[in-house]
C-alpha cells in the first residue's frame, strides 16, 4: 500500500476514535464542562495531562531543536521537565484543595478584587493564544506534508477535529481524548526511534543508543556525530552552550516556571477527587512525559546525523541535485527544505558558512517527521509518525482552547457580567466561547504573528513572568495585597512583551534558516525567549513593594491562605 493511502487510513481511525470518544463523554454539566466532574482517576489524569502538555512543541519541534543546538538544546529538556515538580511540589495540591474551577477564579478571591481577575484572564487569554499558534502550526506543517494538501485545508481540517471533541464534550470529552491521543503519541514517537537505534547502534532502546558505538565500529554514535558536524564547520554538537551559560540559565528558568504557570496544565489537577491525587498526578504524568523527553536527545542526535549524511555521503563528496532521495523532494514541496545551487557544481554543499551553505532552508520541524523517511523505515511507521504530530498537536491545542473559554465564561461572565445566570446558560456559553475561540486559533494559524512564528517558547516566557509569580505570592505569601498583585502582573507581563517585540522574539539558531535579532543588543546577553525569568523577577519585585505601603489583606484572605496550605486533615491553633 503506499503511503499516502496508508497515512490517510491510520490518520482517519485515530480522528474517528477521538470524535468517537467526544460523543461518548459529552458534558452534561458545567463541573464536567471545566474538570471533567472532578472524578479522573490519577492515572488517566496523569496520561491525559502529559498529553495535554507533549505540544506538538515537543513532538515535533523539540528533537529538531537539539538536534542543530546540541547541548544547548538541552535547557527544553530541563525547564519543560522541571516545571512539572514545581508544580507537582509548590501549586498543584494547593490549588486542588482550594477547589474553584479556574486560576483567575483563585487570583481573583485570593487578591479579594475583580480587578485582579480580569488581569489574570487578559494574562492567560495572552499566553494561551500564544501557545495556540504554534499548535496551528504544527497541525498545517503535519497536514501539508503528510496528506498532500495545502497548509490552509490541513488547520481548517484539525479546528473540525477539536471542534467536535472539545465543544461537546469540554473538559471530560477533552480528558478521555487525550488519554487515546497520548497513547498514539507515544507509539508514533517511540517505535520509529528504535528502528533507528537499531540502525545505527544495534541497541533497541535509544536512550541507551545515544551513548552506544556504531554498529560495525568502535566509534560512538556522539563521537561521530561531532565529527561530522565540526567537519562542516559547525561547533561540537556535545558541548556548545546555547549563546552563554548565563543565558541557558536564565532561559531554563524561564521555561520551568513558565510550565507551572501555564493555566491550561494547571486546571488539569482540579479534575481528580482529592488534593493528594493532584500531586499522585503530576508524579504520573512526570513517568508519562519521561518516556518521550529521554527518548527525544537520541532522536534528535540521530535525526542529524542521518540528514548529514545524506546531504555529505562521503567526507567531502556532497549530494548530487540529480541524485537527491525522494523524501528530499517531498519536503521541498512543503517550502520548509530548500536548497540553492550557488557555484553551479550541481551539488548541494552543506556548511557552516553561511557564504558556502546552500542549504537556504531547513526548518527544524522537519526533523521528527522527515527522520523515518530519512531512515528508509516502512511506510506504516510514517503513516503512525504523521498520525502522532497531529495528535500531539491537537490535544494541547483543546487543553489551552478550552482555559481559554474557561476564562472568558466562567470568569468575566458568570463571574462578573452576569453572576445569576442559570448552569444551562453558562454551559451554551461555555461552548459558544470554545468555538469563537477555535475560530480565533485558526486565524492566528492562518495568519501567524511575526513574534510567534519561531517558537512556542515564548508563551512560557509570558506564563512565567505573570501567572506564575502570582499563584505562588497567593499561596505563600499573607501579606501581598490586591494592589501589590494586580501591579506585579501587568509589570511583569509588559516588561516580558516590550523586551520581546523590541528584540524580536524569533528564534536565533546559527547555521539554519531562522532569523532573529543578533545577542549585541540583548539584556545581559539573554534572549526574547528566555526573558520570562527576568520579568518573574520584576513580578514580584513589584508585588512586594507595593503591598508594603498599601492596606494589609483582610482577615479571612489570610485565613483562606492559611488553610488553603494546611494539608486536609490536620487542625491549626485556632481551630482548638
């Protein structure tokens, strides 16, 4: 069977099943609309909450990421994972055990102000359609390669499938999809990876691959790898920093307490029955997302090599333009691989210097995609690698679709517009603000802002520097007031957001395709994408400076605060 009729047969089951499963768990009401009922057990909900979380960013986007920053790439790994045991240790029980459906919700009661909740909304609506956009991306660059249709038919086709599931079915239709979407993930993401690892290593797991020797040789895969990249003049894959140690830092930083911040992650732990199953969660889905993160470097690793390989056969000897392998041509067809024959030598010279490099074109979301057709590996592990990309996409793209809603019906409707509404009311709401905002998402896919088009870091950036700083005060801090948060947050979110569109907030990757603005002029040498820890830092810098003049928090703020930290169960003085 060939390929195309293969991906369309293995793509069309899976988004049967996900429609399929939106209709069985249609939401009734709005506690199975905003946390599926309250009722996922912490398992599925760690199963659903990794899918949730494993974007079409880290499905597609991340291997190619490390694999053309090499060690530096590795601040991804870091943040994305570490941000899940800041939120399994200081947010996700705490906000469990308060119980509301939303982050702006408790912002809004903690900090005693509608004002305070209305910034949380503008923040999560800001970060989340950030977010929103790469997954648009994700599901238009899938589509167009795989299916053989143009980037616009493949986003209007993925806001159907999202249409369906997470209109109908809100949070607990959403929930029991990701579940069916994390499985097709992690199959579609793992299986080709150790036909690869066998490949390569003789080794079926490719964790340990990586650091294997080749097979037939006494060289390790690395250290091949870093020949062949220093050869073309590239720095050594295994050492090179991301631009400086201060700015991998600071970048890392960034994307772990953007990830405790992201309100779409954050709701997922209002779902379970008990405050100890929020934290079981996280533990659960830190296992699940383990097995794709330490999967990813090999990936990555040997994505590279292959694609050197390709392009350089032999030490010296590029490809012919004649010669150049069919899985070349597809992708040219998608405008994200390109090449120019500069010296007229009918070949393609891969380099380094960008005067010499006639590779015009590389588009690092090509990577995990292009990896098994790059491999030679059988047709239906291409079709499950296409199906995969889409539902990595897709799943987080409902999670964020729907905090969006979320925020707009429940907190600036039922919340503060029209308090008195009946749950019927609210529920047609609900779903009339998730279409808007699938509509709203594919605009932006159709149409993506220049400062979003490289990465999804940003959103993270945002997150950070805005929601997280916030939750943390509320749950920690007494003595923070209204005034002192609703301050913090627009400081920080503005400081983030003019460093960005001042600097360009692209993606700066020596030796591909991706332009941004050059380190000269950034803030200590740290980039648009990792600014997110400095405008934390400018949060509650602010926060604390403004509570310390204005009015103290009322009584029972601190009393909520007290209680809200004192594990179930146990009693404090006053209770006696």
């Amino acid at each position: 069977m060939d390929l195309q009729t293969l991906t369309y047969i293995v793509v069309g089951l899976t988004f049967a099943l996900y429609i399929g499963i939106a209709f069985w768990a249609r939401a009734g009401s709005t506690r199975d609309f905003y946390v599926a009922g309250g009722g996922i057990h912490p398992i599925q909900n760690g199963m659903a909450t990794a899918a949730d979380w494993m974007s079409a960013a880290s499905f597609i986007s991340m291997a190619g990421l490390i694999a053309f920053m090499g060690y530096g790439g590795s601040v991804f790994l870091m943040g994305w994972t570490g941000g899940y045991v800041l939120l399994a240790m200081l947010l996700a029980p705490y906000l469990r055990k308060y119980g509301k459906f939303t982050v702006p919700e408790f912002i809004g009661d903690r900090f005693y102000s509608r004002t305070a909740r209305v910034v949380a909304v503008v923040c999560l609506i800001i970060c989340s359609v950030t977010y929103v956009i790469g997954q648009m991306k994700g599901v238009g660059v899938a589509f167009s390669r795989f299916l053989e249709v143009d980037y616009d038919t493949g986003l209007y086709v993925g806001m159907t499938i999202v249409f369906f599931y997470a209109v109908l079915g809100g949070m607990k239709g959403i929930t029991y999809t990701q579940i069916a979407q994390y499985c097709v993930l992690i199959l579609a993401y793992t299986i080709p990876a150790i036909f690869i690892s066998l490949q390569l290593t003789g080794n079926p797991v490719p964790q340990v691959g990586l650091g294997s020797t080749m097979v037939g040789t006494d060289v390790f895969l690395l250290d091949r790898l870093d020949q062949v990249v220093m050869d073309l003049g590239f720095n050594q894959y295994t050492t090179d920093v991301r631009l400086s140690g201060l700015n991998m830092f600071a970048y890392t930083m960034s994307l772990m307490i953007g990830t405790a911040g992201l309100p779409h992650v954050i709701i997922r732990f209002f779902t379970v029955p008990r405050v100890k199953d929020a934290r079981s969660s996280a533990g659960w889905a830190l296992v699940f997302i383990a097995i794709l993160y330490t999967t990813a470097p090999a990936v990555a690793g040997m994505a590279r090599l292959n694609l050197i390989e390709t392009l350089e056969p032999e030490p010296g000897q590029y490809l012919a333009i004649d010669e150049r392998p069919q899985w070349f041509k597809n992708w040219e067809k998608t405008g994200l691989l390109g090449f120019e024959d500069k010296n007229g030598d009918g070949r393609i010279q891969y380099s380094a210097d960008p005067k010499v490099n006639e590779m015009t074109r590389v588009d690092l979301d090509i990577m995990v995609l292009a990896n098994p057709e790059i491999a030679k590996l059988p047709n239906w592990v291409i079709a499950l690698v296409a199906a995969g990309g889409l539902a990595a996409a897709l799943s987080t793209a409902a999670g964020l679709l729907l905090a969006i809603a979320s925020a707009i019906s429940h907190d600036l409707l039922k919340g503060m517009i029209a308090p008195n509404i009946t749950e019927k009311t609210e529920l047609m709401a609900s779903r009339i603000a998730m279409a808007f905002a699938i509509a709203g998402a594919g605009y932006l896919g159709l149409n993506p802002p220049g400062f979003a088009a490289g990465t999804v870091a940003l959103a993270f950036g945002l997150a950070a520097s805005s929601i997280f700083p916030a939750l943390m005060m509320g749950i920690f801090s007494k003595g923070i007031t209204r005034e002192g948060a609703i301050a913090g947050m627009i400081a920080g979110i503005s400081v983030t957001l003019f460093y960005v569109f001042q600097h360009k907030g692209i993606m700066f990757i020596p030796g591909t395709a991706f332009l941004g603005d050059t380190p000269a002029n950034w803030f200590m040498g740290i980039e648009p994408n990792a600014f997110g820890v400095v405008g934390a830092i400018v949060n509650f810098a602010v926060a604390f400076g403004v509570s310390k003049v204005t009015a103290q928090p009322p009584v029972e703020v601190q009393e909520l605060v007290e209680h809200i930290r004192i594990p179930a169960g146990a009693t404090t003085a006053h209770e006696h």
